[in-house]
C-alpha cells in the first residue's frame, strides 16, 4: 500500500498551494477534491495585492495575469443615499485584480499537479481515522497507530503520515474530528455572474443598503461578478433590487453559501493542521479569504517539510500555530469593524457620509487592508 507523505483534503487556493509547496519540496503529495475542476465558487473573485509575492513562489505569477481578469484601480464605498467614497488602489505589480475563482482555482491546482502532486478530483472525503485522534468514525471502527486513512464517497482509500484540513468553512475533516463548531446562520451570500454594465469602470464597488450590502466587480471585459449578503429574511428584497438596478431576470441563476461567520478552530493538531477557510473564516467584505488561504497553505508546507525531515513534531506544530496567529496579528478588528458595518448597514452609510467630509478614515482602513500584510 502506498503511504504518502501528506494527503491534503480540499483543492481551493489553500489546498492547492499547500500540495504545490510540498510537492516542490519533494513529498509525495496527495490533493483530494469534491469538484471537478474548472468550478465557481461562491466569492467576491478580488486578489488582494498581497497575494502576489505568494504567487511569485508558486512560479505562477505571470500566468494568472495571462488569465482573463478585471484591473480594479480603486474602491468605491457607497452609503445607502447614495453618497459615495473612492479610494484609490495600487498600481503596478502591487495591483489588485478579480479574476474568476474557476481559472484562479484551477490554475493553481494544475500548478501543484505540474510538481509532482497526486490529484484526484471528484473525491469527497467522507471518512477517516488518524494515528491519535481519539474518535471513531462509522467507516473505521478502530484507530491506526501509524498513519491516517482516508476514504471518499467513491470507496477509493488512501493513506498518509499527515493531513491537512482545506476543505472550507464546513470542514468535513474538522467534522469528522469532533473540531467543527456550531455554524452562526445570520447570514447568507448570493453571487452570480451578470453581463458587465456599459463604461462600468476598474472599479470594486462596495454598496450599503437597507438590506444589507452589494459587492461588485468585473471579472473580465464582459462580465461582473455581482455579490449580496444580507440576513436570510432579508435576502428576498435584495435580490428583488439586484434584479431591477441590473436588469435581471428572476430566473437569474444564483450561488450560495454560508455560513459567512464562526467560530475559529485552532490550526495544529497532532499530525493535523488546518489552513484558510477549514481553520478560520473572515469577513468577505474585506477581500482578504484568498490570501489568508494561500499564505497559511505555505506556512503549514513549511511546517510538513520540516516534520517529514525528522524535526521535533511538537515544536514544528507550535511554530506552525504561532506563525499562523501572527498572520492575523492586528488584523482582526478590521474584520470585526467590518462585521458590525455590514450587519447595520444604516450605521455604515452615517460613517460613510461622515467620512466624505473626512475621507481619509476609509483610505486608511483600505490600506491597512491591502497593503500591511
Ligand atoms: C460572499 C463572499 C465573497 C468573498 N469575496 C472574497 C474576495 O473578493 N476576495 C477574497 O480574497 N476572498 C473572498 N472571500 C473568501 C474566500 O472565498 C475564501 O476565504 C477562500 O475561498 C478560502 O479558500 P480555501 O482554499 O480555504 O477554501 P475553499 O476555497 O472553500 O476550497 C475548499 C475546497 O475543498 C473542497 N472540499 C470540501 N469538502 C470536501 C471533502 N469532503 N472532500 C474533498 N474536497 C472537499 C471544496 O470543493 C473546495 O474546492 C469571499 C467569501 C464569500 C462568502
């Protein structure tokens, strides 16, 4: 029986980077994904700048920029009056780009298949059992003492000395580890991709409204990727003004997601990390999930790298946790800012006609998003 180094369970950003950085290190790598690549995702589809030195390691900079993607040369917040504040994003190799989450994704898994990791796709995991997980699973009714083992819902096994968990917000590797907290349902995303208006503009567009909030951004010269999040009650009437302020039909197909919030898991376990979405969720208002997914995806490569070289396990996961919380280190207040601003849209345009007086408030809380990571 083939035992990999490492089986990673989960092909998004997160995932495939993390099996890239493996792979090239020269683990035998396993990537194990529900979909069949090329797929949507329900997102924003914005690159925060800070992913690209991430990229440039990956070796995949260049071609995500041959990939079709909408330049967006700044931010436009718009209060529920209508009032609006512009802030101006970087230009040049620190650009911020959106770019379809199915050509991004599927790039990125190709990239780690190009250095040598195992893929295989339309492999949902649904049961596994680990070296010291002190559970039992309805597959495996008795724990391995060496490795995890991995079944998915084609019967297919494998087996692997460590495993990582990026499979998203609703982890079944972190459910099937008893470390999956109660989802919070307060509220739901919509996203679709629509016909881009006439002179839209490189532009992201971030819009209160009485329902909750717009987000929109092109994503090529002809489409726009169009996001709502809103309770779920309130979801009807949003979409109700997505359809007439774009001319939607209702028959209009729509993706969705939730939960948009809980509760983090901590990343480092006994021969298990977590990375992106699978260890902490953030705010999508701020546009920052991707990068959050690539980055700790390298960081738990480093970390996997080192164990698989015979370096003390215990303090690798402890650097591993340590270098993960410094990723968000003064960071999460400006996720729970933007938290409290979209549940209470009515407040977040009072601050917004506020800082049309006083712009540079929101120029700040910009840059502290793109620029400080
Ligand atoms: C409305 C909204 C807008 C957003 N906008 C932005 C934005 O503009 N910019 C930004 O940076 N971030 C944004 N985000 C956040 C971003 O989408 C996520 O943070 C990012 O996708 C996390 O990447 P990941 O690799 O951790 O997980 P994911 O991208 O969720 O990938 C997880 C993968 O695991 C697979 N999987 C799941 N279960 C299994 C299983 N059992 N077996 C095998 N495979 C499995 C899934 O099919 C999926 O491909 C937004 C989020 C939302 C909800």
């Amino acid at each position: 029986m083939k035992i990999f180094d490492v089986a990673i369970v989960g092909g998004g950003p997160g995932g495939s980077a993390c099996a890239a950085f493996c792979a090239a290190a020269g683990l035998r790598t396993l990537l194990l994904e529900r979909e069949k690549f090329p797929r949507e995702k329900v997102c924003g589809d914005c690159l925060n700048p800070s992913c690209w030195p991430i990229l440039r390691r990956l070796g995949i900079a260049e071609r995500v920029t041959q990939l079709p993607h909408g330049v967006l040369d700044a931010v436009e917040f718009v209060a529920i009056g209508g009032q609006k504040v512009i802030v101006d994003l970087p230009s040049g190799r620190k650009r911020e780009i959106a770019i379809k989450r199915s050509l991004f994704d599927h790039l990125l898994m190709t990239r780690a298949r190009e250095l040598g990791t195992f893929v295989h796709q339309e492999s949902t995991v649904t049961a596994l059992a680990g070296p010291t997980m002190p559970y039992v699973n309805h597959v495996y009714d008795r724990r391995s003492n060496e490795y995890w083992k991995l079944k998915t819902e084609k019967g297919e096994s494998f087996s692997a000395h460590l495993l990582v968990a990026a499979d998203g917000r609703n982890s079944t590797v972190a459910r099937l580890c008893n470390l999956l907290p109660r989802p919070e349902r307060e509220r739901i995303a919509l996203q679709a991709d629509i016909l881009l208006p006439k002179n839209f503009g490189n532009r992201v567009v971030l819009q209160f409204l009485h329902h909750g909030y717009s987000g929109q951004a092109p994503v090529d010269s002809n489409q726009l990727n169009l996001c709502l999040v809103s309770k779920p009650s309130q979801m009807p009437a949003l979409r109700r003004w997505a359809e007439e302020q774009f001319g939607l039909s209702q028959n209009q197909p729509w993706r969705t997601i939730t939960p948009l919030t809980r509760a983090a898991i901590p990343p480092a376990h006994e021969n298990l990390l977590l990375i992106g979405d699978a260890a902490r969720v953030v705010e999508p208002f701020t546009g920052e999930g991707i990068y959050y997914a690539l980055r700790s995806g390298e960081l738990a490569a480093n970390a996997i790298v080192k164990i698989s070289r015979g370096e003390d396990r215990r303090s690798v996961e402890r650097e591993y946790r340590s270098g993960h919380a410094q990723m968000y280190r003064g960071r999460l207040w400006i996720n729970r800012l933007a938290r409290a601003a979209v549940l209470s849209p009515k407040i977040a345009s009072a601050f917004l006609r506020l800082a049309q007086i006083q712009p540079s408030i929101f120029r700040l809380l910009t840059n502290k998003i793109i620029h400080a990571l």
